[in-house]
C-alpha cells in the first residue's frame, strides 16, 4: 500500500482547481429557474409579460414556446428524467416550468420573480400507503427466488418478522450544480457537473438531434455528487436550450433549495423482513421486500434489497422490490443505494436474533459465513469479511464489553456497543483508456472519467507510473472530457477496477509498440525482444533478468523521430464475468460502533467508530481511507440526522436549507479508525475492488444496534431521533 498525497492537492488547497462554477465565456450570460409551488396538475396560465420587461432580459422559455427536443435515451442506469416543458402537467412540487435568461445573474434572478404562473391543482399522491398511488413491481432482474423460503420459515425453530422503515436523503454536495452551455454553429460544448460525461453527451446529442460527435462536455473536477450527477437532469437540457435561443453562451446555477428537488435523492423506503433460525443460529430463511418511493412519471433504477443474498450463507432467500409513484421530485441514486438501506435491516435484525437465541452478534455472523457464493456455488474471487469481523473484534474490545442490555453507564450517558457486517456488491462497466509516452519521457493518460474527489487522478497516475516505470510527477492525468476514450461513470464503485484495468492493458500495448518500433533496429539492446522478457524502471525499459540491456523511452523516440507513442487499452470486466469460474466479489467491511445515550435527555452521541474493510488491492492508503472517512460520515448523517420533509399537505420541501435540513458537523463525528484487511481480488486484473461507497454501508446499523445495547430500546427508523430515545 502506498501513502501518496493527492496529485491535484495543490490545485484544490491554492483554489485553482477548476470546477463548473469556475468557468465562464466571452459574452456569457445567465438563466436562472422558475419552480413549480404545487405538486400536481396543470399549468392553466404563464405570464411573462413583466419578467421580459425587466432590465436584461433576453429571454423566458416555457413550455409554451420552447423548442421541442426528443426523448433522451435509456441508460444502463435506468430511464432519463421526464423533460418538464413537453407540456402544461405539473407532477411534483418544485418542477421547473420556466427558464429566465438575462444579462447578469442578478437581472435573472430579479425577473424570475416576476413570472406569474396560474395552476389548476389537483390532489397529489404523496405518501407510499396512499391507495391511488400505482405501484411499479419492478426488480430490475436482480430479485432472488432460492430454495423455498416460505417452507423454511414455517418450519424454522426461530422465526423473526419486522419493519423498517428509511426517511429520504438528499445528496446535497457542497458545490451547487452548474451547467455552462455554448454553442458554436452545431457544436455543442457543456461545462457540467456530471459524474458520467459520456451519459450526458449522449443526452444532449439525442434531445437536441445532433451526432455525438459534436456534443463536448467538460468535467475536469466534480466538488461532489454522492450518485446526484448520475443522470441528465433537466436544468442541464434547459440551460443548453437557453444558449441555443439566445445565442449566447449560457450559465445556470442551482440554488441550495434547489439542489432538493432538481438532482434526486435517496427515496423513502419501507422494509418487511423475514428471517428463519436455528437455535444455533444458523439462517435457514430470509425474505426481504421493499417499498420505495418513485417520481411520480418515472422509472427510475431503484433494487434496495440486492445486496441480502449474497451476505450470509442461506439456503432459501426469496427478495422482491416494488416501487410506488408519487407527487415528489424525482428520487436517483445517493451514495450506496439500496446496500445502505438493505444492510440497516438485515444487520439490525440480525443483532435481534443475536439476543433471542443467546449468541454473540459477532458470533452469530460467522456462524453464517458465506465459504462460497450463496446462490451460484462459485467461490468467491476474494472475500475476507471473516478477518474484518475477527480483527474489528478485536482491535474494537469488543470482548471486554457486558452483553446485557442498559448495563454500562457513565453517570448519566447509558454506553452501547453495536456491530454490523457489510457485503457491498460487485460492479465493472467497459471502459476504455489511451496511454502516450512523449519525446521528454513522461508520460499522458486519457479517458473520459471523472474525478468527484475519490482520488481518480492520484490512483490513474500512480498506476501508470507503476506499469511504464516513471516517477507519478512525470504522468499527465486527462480526464472529464467526453472527447476522451469512453469511460463508465463515477459511480457504484466500479471505476476504479474498470480504469485500472484498461490502464494496465493500455500499457502493455504500449510497451509492445515499442519494442515493434524497435524489433529491427540494430541500434537497440532491445531488438527482437517480447514483451514477457522485459519490465520497466527509470524511465526506461530494459531485460528482467538484465536490467543493464535497455534504453530509455525518450531515446528510442528520438531515434525514432517521434514526437510519442500511443496506445489504447480496454477492457470489458462484464462480460468476462459469466465464464470466470469464480464470483466477483465487491468490497466487503465490519463496523462497530461505540455510542453514549443521555437517559433523561435522549440525547445520542458516537464516541467510536471502527471500520475495517476488505478493498482488494489498496492502490493509495491514504485516498482510500479518505473514502471509508467520508462514507462513514454520510452513515452518521443517515443514521442520526438526514432527512428530506415533505409537506404532507403541498408535497413542497419544508427543510431545504442548511439552515434547516441537518447533516452531521465536527462535533457530531468521533475520530474514525480505519483498517484495511485481505489480499488482491483474484478477478480484477489489478487486484482492486470499488471503496466510493462501502464507507456507508453497515454504519447506521451498528449505530441502532449500539442504541439497543444502551438503551434497551430497538430502533427500525432513520433517523434515530430524539423522541425515539426519550
């Protein structure tokens, strides 16, 4: 493992990185949202009479005399976002239902407010119980249907059944979603805070009827996105269609109140969980469904119980996923979906039965180790969560603690120790990756994914510094620029192993290139040589069983009367993964949690957080910490203070500040001890697993679980709340 500071550290601490916001054109102006304040009906009237008087003023679109664009395009990822102005229909509070377009932010803003929009209102399904809401059973091909649970469960010695409940979250990135559009003649070039800049080329280009080729998005740096720049949003389409009428490069900016209900959030869900024992503890039955909010027109990927199968060793699991249409804004992807609020059950209801049949909690996980996959029989390609079990055991005391419930005090804080394992899924999408080494020796990457603060610069650098032999200050990462070779998005932590990998096959390409340019050159210690009887060091490639016969990169450029040397690499992990012989394995992790409840106040405080995680091949320790960090934070946030409120009544956000909506600060977070175990994932061609989003996963439940302990109180709603602990 390597400790290596970010390579674009500088940038971002001197204030020079470049993020969406940062950007600005010649003759630029600006656009700034109308917003819908009911959640269903019509739009009867739009009067925009005073708003295009007002100073500035260039421009207000409506559905009224917008320019038609066509449907966006399925995605892996599920359907694109209905384009709010195809027509008068109002669907959820908050929907955008005009566009100002004005010389200065200011004018915009000001003339905004002057647009009056008339409605005719009707009634809006708002909540999951609601018997006019439609429900969508819709599993996406990844429920579960082994063994016969029903039969187990009625059979079982122990049978467990309860609901949990999850609030909705949003993403909320500390830097507000921005889209700079610019047209120059057909060619359209978009600065956006997408985490999937070839998604949103491809959006653009079809709403607007145009080759890929000449759609540009920009991504350098992304200050944030937790899965809110997974989709083609609509304020993204408005403002490239304000720069289209005005013919002028156009800025658009979110507002935070905005942020809530423009770029998704992690939906409501409800969970019934059913779960059948033996009296030593062994799971015989799971059955798992979930209800979870949907967009009132949407179809939107949603699988809250796809991690539960592949967790523990059970013979017969039955999972089922349905979704319910609601007056809302659109719900997306938020950092973990589906593991995190799958996992809140499953391990709650786990430490439940830990207490019921009198086995310890961590006990009880390894007596239901998964030794192979559970529903294939293949082995694992890697699955150390035993070790992060037993180390986390006891790096944590977790031995030393009292097993019975309210029985460890400090005065007047009840003290609580919980558990929770964590199988996070598998995930790798094609990817693509071009690799030049230059006449100066150094060398450049390119490809088209982006950098959301997970370290994808320091990683890609160090890796190609590692495959060609160079210094990590002598490789230029390009990356957020759909022009690039395609990559998949930054998201379900799957870039790492797809990017690492097609580094590694782009290297050896270009390795290969240059002992092609060589082959006949009697001037080289390298002629005729293969590729297996070489390696790279120094800048220089050279005999592995010789290192003097070699020469350096830019001396055989020279020669050569090149300027470089380029290769390309891919790799589809995919579609290898059905005739691998083994299960690829995503990360897997064990979090225990130390918690301090005041009795009289029911005030809830985590004073320790472990989380010792199995992430394949660590590239760069010290980013990959960073990720656990930031993960285990947003799990604090879920399990104690986040959540989206909704007016029950007008379906408008009620809470859409900072002001008011809470997320966890300094005070709130301990100090997060992080501890990596395991070996390289024998699947991946690196070795590496995906750790953007196993930080979450696991943390509300060892912190209910630890409530338990504590309290005596079993907690199945996030968040935890004060009244719950009263």
């Amino acid at each position: 493992m390597t400790a290596l500071d970010r390579v674009d550290a500088p940038l971002k601490v001197s204030g020079s990185a470049p993020y969406p916001s940062d950007f600005t054109l010649p003759d630029q102006v600006h656009a700034v949202l109308v917003q819908s304040t009911v959640a269903a009906g019509r739009i009867s009237a739009i009067d925009t009479t005073a708003a295009l008087a007002a100073p500035g003023v260039l421009a207000v679109i409506t559905h009224e005399n917008a320019p038609p664009l066509a449907d966006l395009p399925m995605t892996p990822l599920g359907a694109p976002p209905r384009f709010p102005f195809k027509d008068d229909r109002i669907i959820h509070c908050g929907q955008h239902v005009a566009v100002v377009v004005a010389g200065t932010h200011e004018q915009a803003a000001s003339a905004a407010r002057l647009v009056q929009v008339s409605y005719e209102t009707a009634k809006p399904v708002l909540d999951l119980d609601d018997p006019r809401a439609e429900v969508v059973d819709n599993g996406w091909g990844m429920e579960v249907d082994v063994g016969d649970a029903e039969a187990a469960l009625s059979s079982a010695e122990i049978t467990y059944e309860e609901t949990f409940d999850i609030a909705p979250e949003a993403n909320n990135p500390l830097g507000l979603f921005t889209t700079l559009a610019s047209w120059d003649s057909d060619r359209l070039t978009v600065h956006d805070c997408s985490q999937w800049p070839i998604m949103t080329r491809q959006a653009l280009a079809t709403a607007f009827g145009l080759p890929e080729s000449d759609v540009r998005v920009l991504v350098p740096y992304l200050g944030g996105g937790f899965g809110a720049g997974l989709r083609a949003w609509s304020h993204t389409l408005l403002a490239a269609l304000a720069a289209r009428v005005v013919g002028r490069p156009v800025k658009l900016v979110l507002t935070r109140p905005q942020m809530f209900t423009s770029v998704g959030h992690r939906a409501r869900s409800r969970q019934r969980l059913r779960l059948g024992m033996t009296g030593a503890g062994r799971l015989v039955a799971i059955d798992q469904e979930s209800t979870a909010a949907l967009g009132a027109e949407e179809d939107n990927f949603s699988a809250v119980v796809l991690g539960t199968p592949h967790a523990y060793d059970c013979p017969n699991v039955a999972t089922h996923d349905r979704q319910v249409r609601l007056n809302i804004p659109n719900p997306g992807f938020m950092r973990a979906p589906g593991h995190a609020e799958g996992n809140f059950a499953l391990e709650s209801a786990l430490d439940e039965l830990s207490y019921r049949v009198g086995i310890d909690p961590v006990e009880l996980r390894l007596r239901n180790f998964a030794e192979v996959h559970p529903q294939s029989g293949l082995p694992w390609s890697s699955n150390a969560l035993r070790e992060c079990l037993q180390v986390g055991a006891e790096r944590f005391g977790w031995r030393d603690r009292s097993p019975v419930p309210r029985s460890t005090r400090d005065g007047n804080w009840l003290v609580g120790y919980g558990m929770a394992g964590v199988t996070f899924g598998w995930y790798a999408a094609p990817c693509r990756a071009r690799l030049s080494i230059l006449a100066s020796g150094t060398a450049v990457l390119k490809a088209a994914a982006t950098d959301i603060g997970t370290g994808t610069y320091t990683i890609a650098a160090q890796q190609v510094a590692e495959l060609l032999g160079l210094r990590v200050d002598q490789v230029r990462v390009e990356i957020g620029d759909s022009d690039l070779p395609p990559a998949p998005q930054s998201g379900g932590s799957g870039l790492a192993v797809a990017l690492t990998g097609a580094i590694q096959v782009a290297a050896a390409n270009l390795l290969r290139a240059l002992l092609d340019e060589v082959a006949a050159d009697a001037r080289s210690p390298l002629r005729g040589r293969r590729l297996d009887e070489v390696t790279a060091s120094d800048g220089r490639l050279h005999l592995i069983d010789d290192p003097a016969v070699g020469e350096k990169y830019a001396d055989v450029l020279a020669r050569h009367g090149l300027d470089e040397l380029t290769a390309d690499g891919e790799l589809d992990l995919a579609a290898a993964a059905a005739d691998a012989g083994v299960a690829p394995a995503g990360a897997f992790a064990a979090r225990f949690a130390e918690v301090r409840v005041d009795e009289d106040l029911g005030l809830l405080r985590v004073t320790r957080l472990l989380s010792v995680v199995d992430g394949g091949r660590i590239l760069n320790e010290k980013t990959a910490r960073s990720q656990i960090i930031g993960g285990t934070v947003m799990g604090i946030g879920m399990a104690m203070f986040e959540e989206v409120a909704f007016d029950h009544a007008t379906g408008r956000v009620a809470n859409a500040t900072f002001g008011d909506y809470l997320i966890p600060v300094n005070a709130d977070v301990p100090d997060l001890d992080v501890v990596f175990v395991g070996g390289p994932d024998a699947f991946s061609p690196t070795g590496v697993k995906g750790l953007g989003e196993v930080g979450v996963v696991g943390v509300p439940a060892a912190i209910a679980n630890a409530v338990y302990h504590a309290t005596g109180r079993r907690i199945r709603s996030l968040p935890i709340t004060i009244d719950q602990l009263m």
